[in-house]
C-alpha cells in the first residue's frame, strides 16, 4: 500500500488511533457520575446540573505543564509516573482556593507517536485524577516532526473545579496570630528542574544511573519520584477545621508563593529550624554551590503545600493529616508587618 502524503511528511494518523485504543481503559476509570459519553468526540462533556446543589456556585479553573521534568522521563524511558506531576501542578493549584476539582483535559505534544508511550503517559494521567477526584474528560495529542524529536514530548493540561462563592479561601480570610501549617513534599515535585539537571548532571557530570547513597537511589529515581497530589487531602482538611488560606509550593520557592496569600499590613514568619529539607535539596545546594537564597527561590525544600489557620485549629489540622498520611508540622506564625504581604524564613 502506497505511504499517505501526510505519513510521508511524518505524521502517522493509525499510531495516533492505537494510542486513543491503547488509553481507552485508563480514562474510563477516572469516569465521574457526571461525566457525558466517552473518549474520542471532539469535546468532553460534563453534566452542569450538578451544580444545582450549590447555593452560588463558582467555576475555578487552572492550566500548567511539568517543566523540563520529562527530559528525566525520556532519558529513563519510563513515561507512566510524569502524569502524577501534571495532575499535582494542575489540580493542587485550584484546590488551595478551597474548589473541588471536577474535570481534566490534557494535551501532549511528541515528535513521533508510538502508541505504547502515549499510553503510559496517559495511564499516569488517570491514576493521578483518580487519586485527585476528578475525571479525564478529553485531551489532543499532537505530532510535531521536525519540530520536536522522535523521542521527544511535552505534555500540559487544564482542569476545571467548583467551590461556593462564600467559601473562597485566601488572603481576605488571613489574620495576625494565625499558624502556618506545613505539608511535606514527596521530593522536588516538577519545578527547579532546569537548575536541578544544571548542576547535578551538566556540571558535575552526574549519569541518571549513579546510585547516590544520601539518597538511597539512584539519581535518575530520585529525580522522577512523582509529585504528591494533596487534593482530596486538602479537602478533607478543610471539611474537617477552619482554614483560611493555603499556598502550593511551587517554581519561586516557599516564601515567595507563600507570600502570595498573605494580605498587605502582614507577614509569615517561618522557622527555618522546624524542619531539615531532604538529602537531594541540601545535595543540588552543596553539589551546584547555590547560595540559601537562590535555593529557597527556586525549589520546594521539602514542603509541597501551606495552610494559614487558627492557632486553635492547629490540633485538628496535625491530627485529621496525620489520618491520612500526610506528614505536616507548624512552620511558623502570621505577624503583623509593613507594606505588601511577605513571607520570610528565619
């Protein structure tokens, strides 16, 4: 049979078929009640009428990638734990403002499709909005020859969630003597990666496959841990004492996304010493020479996400986390300031 032009310039419509084949049943377990018909239509559907049960329901909606974490995943060759990070970035950015996430639409981009990649990119995706609540609704995947190469992608997405409109949380809730509640990460979650590669692999010349005894791993392990998706945790969390802000911890560093809850007139205060940040953070630092402040501006340290709340509420909150696994701490307090809402560790 003669090759189609379009296969010709690259682009293999049947391998993009096998691929929609291949992830079928990943989707399908991500299905919500309200979720209308299947995969492979041109858009997803997700029945609104739910929405009736709220008294003023409000949309939230938010979009991410994982950054140059999935150079790690091409390099490894393991594709099925790089959803986790797309869902973490997408999901846990909506759910600090107190919405449940409802639905997820992706998008991958690849220099050549090979089906059995896409699907276990997309099999990642899926576990990941199980363990977030919420369903794959839909996504595109693109093939971009000449453009990427054929080992190459990126992946991005959108999710959509609802909350009450008297139920938003944020800086407008913050007060003086209020805690700071600390949520640990599972490791660098998907950001700080292009000075992670920079200076572990670029200039100390390190291989994905050097077995790092601070670590316990190796370091292309280390690296690809998937990122926590704290989403039902912070819901349950927020069922369960009063919040009133919280913050994920994501490209800039602690303080600075921190700072973005905290209402002018105040500041957080956090303990420096209330926590030691795990090896591979204090390892890009001493390996890679990085100053304190460049390295608490651009990577985690350890805490994936923050919770502002009443002094009063800091048992609870220790307590229904510790219930589900989640290892949490005080970091530190709301005091009064000056100027714009900051966050500083001391």
């Amino acid at each position: 049979m003669n090759q189609s032009a379009y296969a010709a310039a690259g682009v293999d419509i049947e391998a993009g078929d096998r691929a929609v084949e291949l992830m079928k049943a990943s989707v399908a377990k991500t299905r919500r009640p309200e979720v209308l018909g299947g995969l492979g239509g041109f858009a997803g559907f997700f029945d609104a009428s739910a929405l009736k049960g709220y008294r003023h329901p409000v949309l939230a909606s938010s979009t991410d990638g994982v950054g140059t974490k999935v150079a790690i995943a091409q390099a490894m060759d393991k594709h099925d734990t790089i959803g986790f990070d797309l869902i973490g970035m997408l999901v846990d950015d909506l759910v600090v403002s107190g919405a449940e996430p409802l639905f997820v639409t992706d998008y991958i981009a690849t220099g050549r499709v090979v089906p059995e990649r896409i699907a276990a990119i997309v099999s990642g995706i899926a576990d990941a909005c199980v363990a977030a609540g919420c369903s794959l609704v839909g996504g595109e995947t693109a093939e971009h020859p000449g453009l990427l190469g054929p080992d190459e992608y990126d992946i991005a997405g959108a999710t959509t969630g609802v909350l009450e409109k008297d139920d938003i949380l944020g800086a407008h809730r913050v007060q003086v003597g209020d805690a700071v509640i600390a949520l640990k990460s599972s490791g660098l979650h998907s950001n700080g990666y292009s000075l992670v590669r920079h200076v572990l692999l670029n200039q100390a010349g390190w291989s994905l496959d050097r077995h790092v005894d601070e670590l316990g791993r190796t370091l292309g392990e280390e690296l690809l841990e998937p990122t926590k998706v704290y989403a039902l945790d912070v819901l349950d969390l927020i069922s369960k004492v009063k919040v009133h802000a919280m913050s994920h911890i994501t490209g800039g560093g602690l303080a600075n996304n921190l700072a973005r809850v905290i209402p002018d007139g105040m500041s957080a205060v956090l303990e420096r010493g209330s926590w030691t940040p795990p090896a591979i953070f204090q390892l890009v630092q001493q390996v890679g020479a990085v100053s304190e402040a460049d390295i608490d501006a651009t990577l985690n340290m350890g805490v994936g996400m923050v919770a502002i709340l009443p002094e009063d509420q800091v048992p609870g909150a220790l307590a229904a986390l510790q219930e589900r696994d989640v290892w949490s701490w005080q970091i530190g307090t709301i005091e009064q300031g000056e100027g714009a809402g900051s966050a500083r560790l001391v």
